[in-house]
C-alpha cells in the first residue's frame, strides 16, 4: 500500500487531476483511446438520485487500475486501486472519490479520523482483454476532503462500471534509472500538476515491481536548462526522492535537466543523491512523459 503514502489533501489533489476540464488524463500520460467517447458506462446512487457519467476512461497498468468518471457539469469520479485482477478491494485501502464542480476537494474513501473504518469496498468483476473492458461494482462512504472546513459524509451506492481500458504499454511514457548502479525498471509512471501559480509543480513518479518508488518535481514554469537540487524545499525548482519497504528519502543533492517542455509533455535526465543513514544514489534517470 505504499503507492498510496500520501493520504493527504497532496492525493486528494492527485486524483482529482484526473478529472480536470470534464475529461480523463491519467495520471501517467496516457493518451485516450477515443477522446470524449462516452461509450463507458458509470453510474452512483447518493443524494437520492442517480449520478451518470458522460465521458468514462480506465487503464489497466502493471498493479493498478485507474478510473474516471466526468459528467458535464464538471462533477466527477475518480477510482485508483492497487492491484490489476478480478477480486475486491477496501475502499480506504485504496481512493475512490467525488468531486462537486468547481473545487480541489472532494468527498474521498479515507477517514482521516480513523484511517481503518471499513468505508466500503470496490469489486472488479471482469477484465475482459478480448474487448478491452473493465467491469466492476463499488460503494464508500465519503469523508470531505478540507478538514477545515468539515460536511456531512456522503454514503454512494449501487456503483457500477463498464468502460474500455486501454494498458500502460499503450501510453508512450517513459521513466528510467539506476539506484546504486542497479536499473531501475517502471511498472507504472505518474505525471500529475500540484499547486497554483509560483508554487506549482509538475510531478513525475514511477513504481518498479517491487513497488520501489521514485520521484521528480519540477516547477511548471521551467523552461529548458539544468537546474540544482539543495534540499532548500522553499527555493529549489526542482525535486526528487526515492522510497523502498523501509520510508521515503529526500533528495539533498544532484540537479534535473529538462530537454524539451510543452504544454503538455516534459523530457529530461535527471540524478540525485538521498538523505537518510545509508543514502541512495539515484543515476541516469530519464523521463518523457505526458502531464
């Protein structure tokens, strides 16, 4: 479950990425298979009344499964869950979320209170690789997501999905390096934009098999160049870290070289050192990736 560290307003803000604009951009750059198709079929019960997607899409990539769901008043439904088989999965083990139009927040599956409440549950029940679908149920109680500024959760029903997926192999995203000399081999990449003006960030992660994690920002507002990465979070433009079973290890030394950036796709190297008592050195990284 480490994929899922960030049970935080910073996840909140990562899945609700996918929902930007009433159209699904996954989180690793994967470019939809049909833009705007509303072939998927996605449906909720909550509030008395039936919520119905307009636009659905899913990926299926190497141990999790991505899905989003936007109707056109901007509302959407965002599920992410670790593992890529039939089977049932604890929602606040995982995130699902609802997302009213016009905030960064949303009723999500984790009660910050008590991270253990059972909140519900989501079942995939087919992953068809004939016709490329993925079918499954779900339901979750909704805990508001601004702490500061607490509702009433929401209780969301008789979930049910039917939407074409497409794969990670289909993305055209790329993320490698080495960790002390060893390759580092990506089963899933990231890409998400954090924050608003100055403080805006592009983030770029990757997951190995071993569910090993790394993980670059950069300042959206970067344009090509080199620039240092001092362990100054407050000054630095870019980022990095690396975590494994054992914690999560800031960069403290290194630099990312951006190559190329678009308003839509980032490349570039990068290299760093880590904090910790035997720290990791994180070399010949690269990274192409839509965002």
């Amino acid at each position: 479950m480490r994929i899922f560290k960030y049970k935080s307003q910073f996840l909140v803000l990562f899945l609700l990425t996918l929902l930007t604009a009433c159209v699904y951009e996954p989180i690793d750059g994967t470019v939809e298979p049909d833009p705007g198709s509303n072939s998927g079929v996605f449906k909720a019960d909550f509030g008395g009344k039936t919520w119905t997607a307009s636009k659905t899409q899913a990926i299926v990539s190497g141990h999790l499964i991505e899905i989003s769901a936007t109707n056109s008043k901007g509302e959407g439904f965002a599920i992410m869950i670790e593992g890529a088989a039939v089977g049932t999965y604890a929602a606040n083990e995982n995130f699902v979320i609802y997302s009213p139009a016009g905030t960064e927040y949303g009723f999500w599956s984790v009660n910050e209170d008590n991270p253990t409440e059972d909140t519900g549950s989501v079942t995939i029940t087919s992953i068809n690789t004939e016709t490329k679908t993925i079918s499954g149920t779900f339901h979750f109680k909704g805990y508001w997501s601004n702490t500061n500024d607490p509702k009433v959760a929401i209780q969301f029903t008789n979930g049910t999905f039917t939407i074409p997926y497409i794969t990670q192999e289909e993305t055209g995203d790329v993320f490698t390096a080495k960790v002390g000399g060893t390759n580092f081999v990506s089963t899933d990449i990231f890409t998400a934009t954090i924050g608003s003006g100055t403080d805006e960030f592009i983030t770029i992660g990757a997951e190995d098999v071993n569910m090993n994690s790394i993980s670059i920002g950069v300042r959206s507002s970067l344009t090509t160049g080199t620039y240092s990465i001092t362990a100054n979070t407050l000054s630095d433009k870019v980022q990095g870290s690396y975590e494994d079973v054992n914690g999560e290890y800031k960069a403290v030394s290194g630099s990312v070289t951006i190559t190329s950036i678009t308003a839509d796709r980032i490349k570039g190297t990068f290299k760093f050192t880590t904090n910790g008592t035997t720290p990791f050195n994180i070399t010949e990284g690269t990274f192409d990736v839509e965002y």
